[in-house]
C-alpha cells in the first residue's frame, strides 16, 4: 500500500531566532486583478555583524521578481538563490550594518482560490495572512518571531481602501496607513472594495477618542448592526475584567464572503467571514447570534492576547489561541448564563477535542513538530488549550489569575513569547511551581480518572481513591502524571449539601482523599463545572445518577447526571439490552421543572449524539454500529416524547416568545427549550407541529428548526422550495438550506440528498461556507456518512480531492469526517480505507491533505483492502 508524499517536519527543537532585526516595512501596493505590484522596502539590521549569515526570506511560486535592491544597488545574480519557497541573498551581498532591501514583485489575487495571501471576493480584494499567506505576497521573512512597525501605502479605484493602523493619508485612488505597533507579518490586512459602513465611536477608560467601523457590501447594512454593538460590548468588558485598552485612532471590521476561517484579529483590520457579522431575525439563528458575539470578542481580545503579545513560534500557537477562547468564554458567560454557557463548552470539547485526542491525529496542546502548520487549528489548540488556562486559574484563586496575567502584560507587551513565558509569570506572581502542570501542554492524549469510595461509618469517614492513567498517542505511548484538579461535592441523603465545593489536586498516579465529620453517607459529586478536560470512571448506577439530576447544586454536574443517565440506556439499546426506563423518568421530572432556567431545560432534554454514543461505545471496547446507534437513538426520543406526551406539548405552547424577535439571552432560551420540546414531539406527531411552525414562524431560529423536523419525517420538500424560492440570493441562508438535508435526511438516503445537492447551479463548491455546508451536513449524520456500502466515504473523498487541488486549507480541514474510521467494523473500515487510499494517491497532493491522510491511514495499523 502507498503512502502520501512526505513532507519536510518542522521541529520545535530546531527554532533559532532570526539572525536579522526587522526595523521597518514599508509596503506599496498597486492593485489589480490579474497584475498586483507590490514594492517592499524592507531595513534590516544583522543580529552579528562578526558572523554574516545570509538572508533568507520567504515567498512562494506565485510572485514574480520584478527588482531587487540593497541601498539601493543591484547585487550580482549570482548573490541571489531563487527556490522553490524561499528567496536567498548571500552574506557577501549585504552591509555588516543596518541596511534597506527592495524588492517589486507581481501577484494574480484573481488566480488566487487557496484564499492566502492576497485574493479577490466578489470583485473586493482582501487578505488572509495567518498563519504563513503574507509570503504570497511578497518576499518576506514571514514568521511571527520578526515584528515591525509597517507603512502602507494602497493605490486603486475601488472607493474603500484599508489597511492596519490609523490613516494618514486619503484621496481618491490612493490611501495610507501606518501601524505604529511592531507587528508580525501574519496580522497585516488589506482590504480595498466597494463598501458601505456602520459606524459609532467609543470612549476608552483613559479617556481616548475611537472610531468604530463594521464594512460590509452596499445592501447588507440592516444586518450589521449587532457586530457593532457586540464590539463595543467587547471593549467595555475587556476594561472592567482585564483592565485592557484599545490602542488605536481606529477599529475595523470586514465582512468577506470567501474566507477560509471564522475571522481574523489583524491589528485594527479584523478580517470576518459575513456569516459572523451579518444576522437579522429573518436569516440568523440564535446560534448565529451567539457566535457572532463571541467571535467579535474573540478576536477584539487577540489585539493584547496575540497582537501586543504575539507567538515566538508557530508551536506556541494555543499561547493567544487557548488564552483568548477561554477570554471568549467568559465574556460569553458573562453575556448569558454562565452554567449555560460551561456545558456548551464541555459539549463541544468532546464532540470535537475528545475525539482528537482518541484518534490518529491525537496532538498536544503545545506540538512539537508538524509538516503543515495550518493543519493545527485544531479543538486540542483552542478549546483544550482553554480548558488548560481554566485549570491554571482554579489552582492559584482568581487573585492569583489577575496578578499573574498583569504581570504577563507589563513584562511581555511587544514580545514573541512562549509558553514557558507565560507559565513563568504565574510562577512568579504566585509562587506555585509548575513544572508538572506544564504537562497538560507537552503530552497528548485525555487523561481517565478511577474514583473509588470508601465510607467508614463507625467514624463518619469517607474516601476517595483517585487514579490516573492517560492512553497512549502517537509518538507519545508514555505519559507522565499529570496535576489534575478534580471539583468535588457532597450531598446527604435529603438532598442537602454538605460543605462546600473542594478542589482535590490529584497530581500522582493514585491518591486517597479523607473527608471526616460526616453524620451520613452523602453522595458524591464529583468534577464539578467539569474542573479538568479528563474523563471520570466511577461505579455509579441509575438511581444514583437520578438523585444528582434531582439534587445536585452544581448546574454542570446536574446536566452531566441527566447525560450519563441518557449514555447509560443509549449504549445499552445499541447494544440489544433493555434500557431507558430510568432515563425517561428523570428527564420528564427535569422537563418539568420550572424553577430551572429554560436554557438548561433545553440542554437536558437534547439526547446525546450518535457520534457521542459511538466515542463511548468504542471507549468501552465494543465496536460501534451506526446503523443501531441510530435506531436506539430513535427509540429513546420516542419513548420519551410518548411517556411525556402533555407535558412536552405544553412546554411548547409555554414557551413561545411573543412579540418582535430578541437575540437577548432570556428569548432565546426559552425558543431553545421549544425546540428541544419539538424535536421529540415530531417522533411522534408526524411533523404536524412542525409544518405549522414552519408556516408561522417569526424568526429563523424556529423556521431553520422546523425544517429539519419536517425533512425528518420525510415531509420537507415543500417548505425546502419554499426556502430557496425566497433566499436564493441570500449565501448564508443557503449554507443553512444546503446544510440541513444531509444532516436530517435518513441515513440510507444521506449520500443520495448530497450528491443530488452537488449538482446543482448553486452549489459554489469554491466557496468555504458552501463547501463546509454540504460537506459538514453529510459528516455530521453519523449513521449516514459511514453508510455501510461506503458511498458517504466516496462521496466525500471525491470532493476532497477536487477542493484540494483549488484550496488546499478547506480540504484538510474537512478531511476529518474520516478521523475515527478505524474504530468500525472490519467491512466500514475496508471501505473508509479504500476512500483514504484514493485520496493518498491522487497526483500533486497538497501538503495539508497528504499530512492529514498519512496520519489517518497510520491509525489503520494492519488495515488492509
């Protein structure tokens, strides 16, 4: 069997810094579609005269060398190395003092689809440098280590022309920036286009002056105005939690159709993709809502936590990412309902990082090597790097959070820090020693935790034996203990806690825990508001896990009884055994339960996935069968839609908002409990409620809802017409409509509705948002896209190969519906396999999909066809 094409591994051993200061950039660009010229005038300066090196810089095929000058003169050819990503200039060329480099280059934005670099989006030009497009732009030392003050100068006929910084020139054709914040070449941006701006202003805490602007096409304006005043949420929260102020005459956001991410922090030019700016009641959902809040913030807090402070590295990358997630979440937290807020985070870190960790592209927070960089913005980076600052902050107080993170940004502002900075400064703000926490950042995997309780009546003693053990991972079968904070609580008999909530710091492989003084034997509830991204194992049953849903005073350890009651039944339904009673019981008596906020009514009531039932399953060693996955899935929801048949229907006539559509946290919980009501109603009312909702609804939130209900029941062709009849204009509204029907459709015909979709007109593949709407919807029905003939794996694997050969990024990214392939039957795997090999062997595989599939084919072991 054949391999993918290797690629050269970058070690995190092997960084030096950069033998040469970047003093200034000065950049030039005279913009075209098919013809860019961009002149850089570059002053460097050697780090060692005594010891000339060459100077190296980076810059891809796609630039044409124009000129070269050092002061001013031309060097000899033979000074001058082109190859094939790099552009080299001998030692014996270049000044043993400070010196200016100028190079004109020509660029293609308009043959530009891998959308890095400079590229055009419906006729606008803009930028995506992060993490390595600045080098298509120019020749460049293009590493996040090498920051300058830049000066940029744009020349165009479009009418908006922006950069990083505060303007200080502007005339028609023409316009200047200057950034006076070193910075590395990954934040630069650029955007010139036809635009129109909302616009407002904010006052700093000391009293500074800035304009506020959000850019988005002529048309869209209706739809912006809740990313401004997310933006100026974010600023104020910023000040009064981290005493941060914004540092600029100016802030900028852009909404691009065709973008690769969510957005980007460039320094004053945040860069979003529309569907994060763009919402009104008619085209956005709740959900929508949400993230375009969080992401606004996210990328607002990256201007101190990834700009003012950058990465040394590329290693380094869960320093802004991890910090500036968890900065999100609690903003967020802050925004809406804090309990809320942690069990969507705890269900997205194991939908997506759990599953990471336990499979073939298993990595740690902090890598040590990669071939392609862009292939690591991953779930472990982000969330699991969250996870790892929430743990920090629980084990030195929230005084010791604050002052070590003052001291972070008084002793590292203007730095290309590492993580050994950032935990050096918790070191010497707190005095704790972190050498062994720093594991959570070197070692991969996700640890298991055994509990095991001894009560000793006699003395009114309880302990808790606590073990670790972290699975091996790729290139890591060894893995030290690690600190473990572990939240427990107690609850007595009647239902009443107590004490208090106790941090146990399990830092070797087994440890006992004494709780003395207790009249009873209480209840354990342990990793409290999920205190450490690691999963528990304890010998609890049904009845336990009804009294912590009933009693427990920790709203995450609540939810978390109620899923492991739902896991408990679903693994054992798909697995052939008689299960659930337990579960419908208890979930009824939650539904009910009025004093408990709607959002987490909601939350409860929404089933496991099939993808969450197969991660479990596997964990236990069985083998996951989607197929009955599905069918106890489907069983479950019916039993308890007809045990709580009353109850349901009226929680979703109680539950309708009345009066014009709100965003705002209370509406949209309560829509929330609505539609989770809903959705298990349709299990057995055929879809009636649903076809009125769809027909009345106010909002998108509930037509979106209804809709998948409708396709469910096989009922969704009228209203799908009727969708794309009135949205067929609308991009965003059409991902959804794309999106929806692979997602909801029956698993045999999954495939069918996406190969169907794929030929349609309007399925601009070329386009991110499209691309990941068809793609994501096959991938996320478990039972659909590992079809047991394989055509969900062929389907997808076809499509791979055809957006790798147009932009790289995506195709990597969506490569991983096949992450957990190996964990099926030996007829699914064959099939998995066949679809991998395909795309393993195709000619000219980029670099991002050849590392993604090498590491999945790995995962086969003696897998063979």
């Amino acid at each position: 069997m054949s391999q993918p094409q290797q690629h050269a591994t970058q070690y995190l051993s092997d960084y030096r810094p950069y033998p040469f200061t970047l003093n200034s950039t000065a950049l030039s660009f005279q913009l075209a579609p098919d013809n860019t010229q961009v002149t850089a005038r570059l002053s460097f300066q050697p780090r060692d005269p005594a010891n000339p090196r060459d100077l190296v810089l980076d810059g891809g095929k796609g630039l044409t060398l124009l000129s070269l000058t050092i002061d001013g003169a031309e060097p000899a050819a033979e000074m001058v190395l082109r190859q094939s990503e790099t552009l080299t200039i001998r030692a014996e060329a270049l000044p043993r003092t400070t010196f200016v480099l100028e190079t004109e280059v020509q660029i293609d934005p308009s043959a530009n689809t891998a959308f890095e670099g400079l590229y055009i989006s419906g006729g606008m030009f803009c930028t995506q440098c992060e993490a390595e497009g600045f080098r298509h732009i120019t020749f460049y030392p293009d590493r996040p280590d090498v920051m300058a003050p830049f000066d940029v100068t744009i020349q165009s006929d479009k009418p908006v022309l922006l950069s990083n910084g505060n303007p200080v020139e502007s005339r028609p054709g023409m316009a200047r920036w200057q950034d006076p914040w070193p910075k590395p070449a990954y934040l630069f941006a650029l955007v010139a286009g036809d635009l129109v701006a909302i616009s407002d202003r904010f006052t700093t805490m000391s009293g500074r002056d800035v304009a506020l602007n959000v850019w988005v096409r002529p048309g869209d304006e209706d739809r912006a105005g809740f990313a401004m005043e997310s933006l100026i949420k974010s600023m104020q929260w910023d000040e009064k939690v981290y005493g941060r102020e914004y540092d600029l005459e100016v802030f900028n956001i852009v909404a691009v159709d065709d973008f690769n991410m969510g957005a980007m922090e460039n320094k004053g030019l945040n860069i979003f993709n529309s569907k994060l700016v763009l919402a009104s009641p008619e085209t956005a959902t709740d959900g929508d809502y949400e993230r375009i809040e969080g992401v606004i913030a996210h990328e607002y807090f990256h201007n101190w936590t990834g700009n003012r402070i950058t990465c040394r590295d590329w290693f380094q990358l869960c320093l802004k990412e991890g910090l500036t997630v968890y900065r999100d979440q609690q903003f967020t937290a802050d925004m809406r309902s804090a309990p809320v807020k942690r069990i969507a985070d705890v269900q997205t870190l194991r939908a997506r990082q759990f599953r990471e960790d336990q499979g073939p592209l298993a990595h740690a927070v902090r890598p040590d090597h990669y071939q392609e960089i862009n292939n690591f913005y991953t779930a472990t980076v982000y969330e699991k790097g969250a996870e790892v600052i929430g743990m920090l902050r629980q084990l030195v107080g929230d005084d010791g959070y604050r002052k070590a993170l003052d001291l972070y940004f008084d002793r590292h502002d203007g730095d290309a820090a590492t993580i050994e900075d950032w935990l050096k400064v918790f070191e010497d703000a707190t005095g704790r020693d972190l050498s062994q926490f720093k594991r959570w950042y070197t070692d991969a995997g996700t640890p298991h935790v055994d509990m095991q309780e001894s009560w000793d009546a006699a003395n009114g003693r309880l302990t808790l034996t606590l073990r670790q053990h972290t699975p091996a991972t790729p290139g890591q079968p060894e893995k030290p203990a690690r600190v473990i904070p572990v939240a427990v609580g107690l609850i007595g008999p009647n239902g009443q806690e107590v004490g208090k909530t106790r941090i146990l710091e399990l830092d070797q492989p087994e440890q006992d825990f004494v709780f003395d003084g207790l009249g009873a034997q209480p209840v354990v509830s342990a990793l409290r508001v999920f205190s450490a991204p690691v999963m528990l194992n304890r010998q609890i049953d049904d009845d336990m896990r009804a009294f912590l849903l009933a009693h427990d005073t920790d709203p995450f350890a609540r939810w978390e009884a109620g899923r492991e009651l739902a896991l408990s039944a679903l693994t054992d339904l798909a697995m052939g055994k008689d299960a659930g009673a337990g579960y419908v019981d208890a979930i009824g008596q939650l539904a009910g339960d009025q004093r408990a906020d709607p959002a987490f009514r909601a939350l409860c009531l929404n089933m496991p996935s099939e993808e969450e039932i197969a991660t479990r399953l596997a964990a236990a060693g069985t083998t996951p069968d989607p197929d009955r996955i599905h069918g106890a899935r489907e069983d479950l929801g019916r039993r308890v839609a007809n045990a709580h048949a009353h109850l349901l229907a009226q929680i979703y006539d109680d539950m309708a908002v009345p009066g014009a559509y709100s965003p705002d946290a209370e509406a949209a919980a309560k829509r929330a409990l609505r539609i989770a009501a809903l959705g298990l109603l349709n299990r057995i009312d055929g879809g009636d409620r649903a076809e009125v909702l769809f027909g009345t609804a106010g909002n998108m939130t509930e037509r979106m809802a209804a809709l998948s209900c409708l396709i469910r029941r096989g009922r969704g062709q009228a209203a799908l017409a009727a969708m794309a009849d009135q949205f067929a204009s609308n991009r965003l509204v059409m991902d959804k409509w794309f999106a929806v029907q692979p997602m909801a459709a029956a698993p045999e015909d999954a495939a069918d509705v996406a190969t169907e979709l794929a030929r349609r007109s309007d399925f601009d593949w070329k386009n991110p948002n499209r691309f990941r709407a068809l793609l994501g919807g096959l991938a996320a029905n478990h039972a659909g896209f590992h079809r047991a003939d394989g055509k969900g794996y062929d389907f997808t694997a076809e499509w791979l190969m055809k957006m790798d050969r147009a932009n790289p990024q995506i195709a990597a990214r969506m490569s991983t519906a096949f992450e957990t392939w190996s964990r099926y039957d030996p007829e699914r795997r064959a099939k998995a396999l066949n679809a991998l090999q395909r795309i393993a062997d195709m000619d000219g595989i980029s670099r991002n999909l050849g590392e993604m599939v090498s590491r999945m084919i790995a995962a086969g072991g003696n897998a063979r066809l």
